[in-house]
C-alpha cells in the first residue's frame, strides 16, 4: 500500500474525503491530547473532538501545507483552553498525566520504569512557569518551530525563544540539585 504524504491527505480532506479526515483525526490525536491535558483541561476528551470539529469545519478557510495544519491545530486547541478556562473562572493549572493512561499490560520492570519516568517528568514540568511549560510542551510534544509557537502564543520569536532557554536551564539545574541529594 502506497503512503500518502501529509500535504496529499490535507487536500484530500479539502476536498471532502473521508478516510482523510480520520488519517489527520489519528495522526494529531496524540499530540493534541498530550498538549491539552498538559494545559490542565478538565475534560480532554471534549476539548481535542472539539478541536477537530472545529478545525474540520473551517477547513475551506484553512491555506497552508501540513505543517501549517498542525501549527493551526495547536493554535485551536490553545484557544479551546484558554476559553474553557475563561468560562469556568479559573485560571489554567497544570495536572499530572496519569502514568497509566496509555499504558498497555507488559513488562513490569520497564513499565515501572517508564511510569516513574512519566511522573518525573510531570514533576519536572510543574517547577516551571505557565509560560515555560507551554512553549516547552509545544516545542516537544507538538514539535512546533519557534516561528509557529510564536504565532500560537502571540509572542514574539526572540520571547519564545527566551522561555524556551530559560526553561531548559531551569531544568537542568533542577536534575543538577537533585543529583547532588543523591
């Protein structure tokens, strides 16, 4: 079976066909799942089906490749929160992924391993500011480059690349302390 490139399925879906549809629905589910639930959304679930609902219907407004598409995506789903966050009155709070989440039975050791990996992360991530986090979670889970994260977040490059500097040095300095406790 051929493999249809990103840009072909995008104008596949532009055109109305379905398999393209659920091809772009399975390639950006996980990423956009990760980013949301990461953002703190209280129901994850509602908000990436809303995402796509949106993004689906506004499609014929869309111009731009794959990658645009994805950078677009996030956009949505960084707005989607935002608005669910307006609506409740609350402001965004980081929660922890369930490490089991996505988990399938296997080996205990390196499931284990992995789960406490998940949780250091999360742990991690929760010493960063709001800010940092984001970009971080857009630049690693989205695999955005900084012009798209700028556009995202309505920030400038340098801003984004600042957080993302930043950020990374925050964690390695946190690894650094926590290296010397052991």
């Amino acid at each position: 079976m051929e493999r249809t490139s990103l840009d072909d399925t995008l104008s596949a879906a532009r055109a109305g066909e379905g398999w393209a549809f659920d091809a772009l629905f399975k390639k950006w589910n996980g990423p956009l799942t990760g980013f949301v639930r990461a953002r703190g959304s209280s129901d994850v679930e509602a908000v990436v089906n809303d995402v796509f609902l949106k993004a689906f219907n506004a499609l014929g407004t869309f111009e731009g490749d794959a990658s645009g598409f994805r950078a677009w995506l996030f956009r949505i789903a960084r707005n989607r929160v935002i608005d669910e966050f307006r609506a409740s009155g609350r402001r965004p709070t980081v929660v922890g992924l369930d490490p089991g989440f996505d988990a399938v039975g296997g080996d205990v050791s390196s499931d284990a391993d992995r789960r406490f990996g998940d949780q250091r992360v999360v742990q991690l991530l929760s010493q960063l500011t709001d800010e940092q986090r984001e970009v971080l979670t857009l630049r690693l889970v989205a695999d955005l480059t900084i012009d798209q994260i700028a556009s995202i977040t309505g920030r400038r490059r340098g801003a984004v690349k600042q957080l993302q500097r930043r950020a990374l040095r925050r964690l390695e300095a946190i690894i650094d302390e926590s290296e010397g406790d052991v």
